[in-house]
C-alpha cells in the first residue's frame, strides 16, 4: 500500500483531522528497563473519565502483586486524551503501554513503525489467542495488528423498550417496517400511560441520530436485510447504507412519521441525554440506540417516576430472526512503542503481562473489585456487588482501560433479571452480528474530507426526513455527494478492499 494512504474509521463515522506532516517526527525517549529480579517497570497511559484513583491504591497493588511489575499509571483527561497523545507521539516520549484510539495518530505511527506489530505472537498467549478473532479484525491497520482492543461486546445492539406499554396495547416486536410504523402509531395514539393525554412517543430522535455506530436508521435497516454502513459483494464492490433499500425505506418511514406527528418535531437540536431522560420520566417507549446492558440502569430511573413500569431489552430482529449492526468490539486499544520496548525479550514480558490480566483474579479484579469489599462470593459460586458505589468510583477507571471481558474468567453476578440478560444477551447475539466490511479500510480523501463528505449524506437525510426535499431533492442531494468526492471515496475503499483481501 502506497505510503501515503491515510485510513479513517468509516463505519464509527468519526471526524478526524489530517496530521501535520511534523507530528510523527522523533521516535526517542527512555526505554523500559530488562527485566531483573526485581519487579518489571511498566509504565502505562490511560484515559481519565471519573477521579482519578489515589496513589498506591488496592487495585493497582493487587495487580502489581500477581504479575510481578511494577506499574506506574499517568491518566490523561478524557477532554485533553487525543492531544497528549499526539505529543507523546510527536515527541517520542512514550510509556511501556499506551492506551491509543482508532484515530489517524495511531494509523501513521503504526505505519511508521513506532508501535510493535503483535499479531505473530498472540498466539502464545493463552487469553488473548482465546478471544474472538473479530475483535483484533476490527483493529487492524493495513491488515496488521498493533494493538489489544480493549474488548467491547459486538452484539450489545438491541432494542430498550417498555415491555408493559407493549403487553398493554397488544404489540409484538416488531419485525418489518410495517410494524415499526403500527407501532409508533399506537405509543403514540393510544395512550400507553394511561393520563387521557397525548402525550407519548414511541421513540425519539435526537441531534446526531444518524452518526455513528449506533444509528436508529442504520439498526433498524439492517434488522430488515440491510447493511451495516457499508455493504460489499462477491466481487469487492462497495455501497454506502444511503444507496441501499433496505436505508432509503427506513428514511421514508421516518419521513411519514414526522409528517404524521408521531416522532419528535424538535430532533435536530434535542440533546441525546435529554432524550434518554423523557424515557425515565415515561414518556416514552423504545431507546433506540442503546445496548443490552442498558436494560437495568432504565428501569431504576424509571421505577420512582413509574412505579409499576416494566423495562425489558430485545435484539432487533426481521423476518428471518435476530438480525444485528455489529459493534467494533472496542473503545480503542493498548499498543506497545518501541522506543519504551526495544527488544523482543521486553515485548514477551510486557504481552505476558496483558494475558495475565484476563486470568481469572484479575478479571475478577476488574470486573468486581476486591472480595469483602466491593463484591462478596455466594453460596452457589456466584458474585454480587456489597459496595457498587465505591466499585464505580475505585475500581471502575481500570476496568474501562484495561482489558477484560464480562463472561470470560469471571464468575457470574447476581444481578436483576433484566440486568443478567442484558449481559448474556450482549455476549450470546455476536454470532447475529452484521460486521461493517469497511471498518478498516483507508481512503485519502475521506482523511481529508471526510466530514465534509458525511456531513453532505447527514443534513440529507433530516431535511429529507422532515419533509424538506421530497424523493427528486434526495436524489439530487446523493448526486452532489457523488461528485463532490463520495464516488472517488468509493473507488478508494474499494481499492483498499481488493489490496487486503485479495479481490
């Protein structure tokens, strides 16, 4: 592949900025020392969302215990994440271990050979060789592997819905776009909560509702046969969703139901949390883009608004049965830099170190805190959580960084009904997974345009949905998209396409 092919993560629909051509100048910095008969040093950077855990904490010890290292983590503000990283880059001045996002700093300083490329020795590591091949697939950067993801379930997508509004107007789930529209139509009409008032939705939109992995849109047409962001043949043609039926007749429905009244007026500008809080207030029937693991957090907050509402979770699903927009599989990846590892001997070191953080006391380290304090054992070999508070606040920061794996070397948690199947449903759907076949694919012109690009499709689609443009106005809108790059960003990914798997 041609040096200067940029790769952009299409499918998640995130904007990125061409580097500058200076950010990856420089590959110095302190190495991590052989290893000794002491600890082994590692140095790890990782994202701040919450506080940050105190010095010498119980988990960090815990850890530093059963491997034998010892660490040093620098958190880095989620706000600030991307920018110190392109310093680090930049500067050379690189951990032992970085936690890195799918973005273009990491493509060109994997391609510049700053990171380890760690896909031939996975296989001697007993938990990382174990996980689903999907996952490091969804990673990959010129078909090569530089980093281990930090695992995110692939089939989570499902459908959050007020299962008594469901029992009481008599529906089922839906499974064409018939019964989505009959569906909308009764929440909205029928008078689900009972008040005399019209004044519930089935769903709602919000701003942004067509970006990303979690699209309505994009869920809804692949449950009825379509593809997930894009779609490629026997032959390696690619198509973007938008050029597909299965897309343009989920946009008409949502076009009828605005035209109707029954989806909200004011999406554009409605914040999707604000969204997410008319759900708990119970104005509202179905989340759209949420996962399985949603399920429980919804009924608690809808429970003291609600007293007898039932909140339950269901994949999305057509004709055929379970039909799913698969999930990348991660919320970005650990890569291993050279210029902190300049040896193969380290780099086995630091790899067995991430293996043996998804051994059993260490996943349950993660994924539970510490026994007599944040979670305690039960008779029949299950877990439950004694301080889930403290659990967020101490425990949680590593469990969102590090790697591990809900079902894997962990004991199962005694959890609400609704919450244990939220948690097998996400594990057991992977297999109903549609994968998104550009995911990994490189496009020059997407790097440089991209936003551009996706911006064009996206302001489409609303002024479509609200009745602005009619059918003629969508197809022109397509054709301005065409020629302002959308058919050289085909030709482009297809090129990409033919080049990594042989087509």
């Amino acid at each position: 592949m041609s040096p200067r092919v940029r790769m952009s993560r299409l499918g998640a629909g995130m904007m990125v900025l061409t580097l500058s051509a200076g950010l990856l100048a420089g590959c110095g910095g302190e190495k991590a020392p052989a290893e000794g008969e002491g600890p082994f040093p590692i140095n790890i950077s990782l994202m701040q969302v919450g506080d940050v855990p105190a010095k010498e904490n119980g988990i960090e010890k815990k850890i530093e215990e059963y491997t034998g290292t010892d660490l040093n983590v620098q958190w880095i503000p989620q706000s600030a994440f991307d920018d110190k990283v392109n310093v680090m880059v930049a500067s050379g001045e690189m951990p032992t271990i970085m936690r890195v996002n799918y973005v273009p700093t990491t493509f060109n300083a994997a391609r510049s050979g700053l990171f380890w490329e760690l896909g031939p020795y996975l296989k001697d590591y007993k938990n990382l060789s174990a996980q689903s091949k999907a996952y490091f697939d969804n990673i990959k950067i010129d078909g090569k592997i530089y980093g281990i993801p930090n695992f995110r379930d692939i089939g989570r997508t499902a459908i959050v819905y007020r299962k008594d509004w469901f029992d009481k107007l008599k529906l089922d789930v839906p499974k064409t776009l018939d019964d989505w529209y009959d569906i909308m139509l009764a929440m909205r009409k029928n008078d689900p909560d009972g008040n005399g008032k019209e004044d519930t939705y089935g769903t709602l939109l919000y701003k942004k509702y067509n970006e990303g992995v979690s699209s309505p849109l994009t869920r809804i047409a692949v449950s009825i046969g379509g593809v997930n962001k894009w779609g490629v043949d026997e032959a390696g043609k690619l198509t973007p969703e938008f050029l597909t039926p299965e897309y343009v007749d989920t946009m008409k429905l949502f076009k009828r139901l605005f035209s109707e009244g029954l989806i909200n007026s004011d999406f554009p500008a409605l914040d999707p949390s604000d969204a997410d809080k008319k759900i708990d207030s119970g104005l509202v029937g179905m989340k759209l883009n949420g996962v399985a693991q949603n399920g429980k957090s919804f009924q608690q907050r809808l429970t003291p608004n609600v007293a007898d509402g039932e909140i339950d979770v269901v994949p999305f699903q057509g004709k055929d049965g379970i039909r799913i927009a698969g999930e990348p599989g991660n919320y970005g990846m650990l890569v291993i830099p050279k210029a902190s590892v300049p040896d193969e001997e380290q780099l086995k070191r630091v790899l067995t170190f991430l293996d043996q953080l998804l051994d059993e006391e260490l996943s349950t380290l993660q994924l539970r805190g510490l026994e007599g304090v944040h979670y305690t054992k039960t008779a029949d070999g299950k877990t439950e959580f004694k301080d889930f508070d403290g659990y967020q606040r101490e425990v949680k920061p590593y469990r969102d960084n590090l790697l591990n794996i809900e079902g894997y070397n962990v004991a199962e948690l005694v959890d609400l009904p609704i919450g244990m199947k939220g948690t097998k449903m996400a594990r057991e759907n992977e297999q109903y997974a549609i994968a998104n076949p550009a995911l990994t694919l490189s496009s020059d012109i997407y790097t440089e345009r991209g936003q551009e690009l996706d911006q064009m499709i996206w302001d489409a689609q609303t002024k479509y949905i609200m009745g602005k443009i009619d059918d003629a106005g969508w197809e022109q809108e397509v054709a301005n998209w065409r020629k302002s790059g959308g058919d050289q960003l085909i030709q482009e990914l297809e090129a990409s396409y033919a080049e990594l798997n042989g087509k």
